[in-house]
C-alpha cells in the first residue's frame, strides 16, 4: 500500500505529464504474477500458453505454475482491453 501511496503521489506531482485530468486514472493495479511472471519472462512463454502445475527451470530453480495462472489470465486481459 505504501508503494501505490508513493506512487500517486509522484503522479499528482507530475500531473502535467499525464492526458488525464486526474493521474490516479493512468494506472491500472493487477496482482504481481508470482513464479507464472518469472517463467514467461525468462522463459519468453506468453502468460496464455503456461498450463497449470507446469513445471520449468528459471536459473537455477524449478518453477511450477500455480491455479493462479488463469486469474493473471483475466487480470491482463482487463489490463490490454485499457489500453
């Protein structure tokens, strides 16, 4: 909460910089993606296409794809339709 605090207020600062009369609007919050982000990153697999219980090595570590995969699913689908 304190880093979304920081957030906005840096924005308010530099209101000017944003197309919207009220910066708070240019920011959409989605959770963070856990070990699905790390392995679609490094691994350079769309969020999409990670199955469930999916097991794959990212560095030096095995990485399993949790049931929360389908929930990034919708939350960046919600944050591309923002766009």
């Amino acid at each position: 909460m304190m880093y979304i605090e920081s957030v906005l207020a840096l924005a308010e600062r530099f209101s000017s910089l944003f197309g919207y009369n009220d910066p708070r609007n240019a920011f959409v919050l989605i959770d963070d993606l856990h070990s699905a982000g790390r392995i679609s990153g490094a691994r350079r697999i769309p969020i999409a296409e990670l199955t469930v219980n999916g097991l794959r090595t990212v560095g030096t570590r095995r990485l399993q794809v949790t049931s929360s995969v389908t929930r990034y699913r919708r939350e960046l689908k919600y944050l591309a339709s923002m766009i």
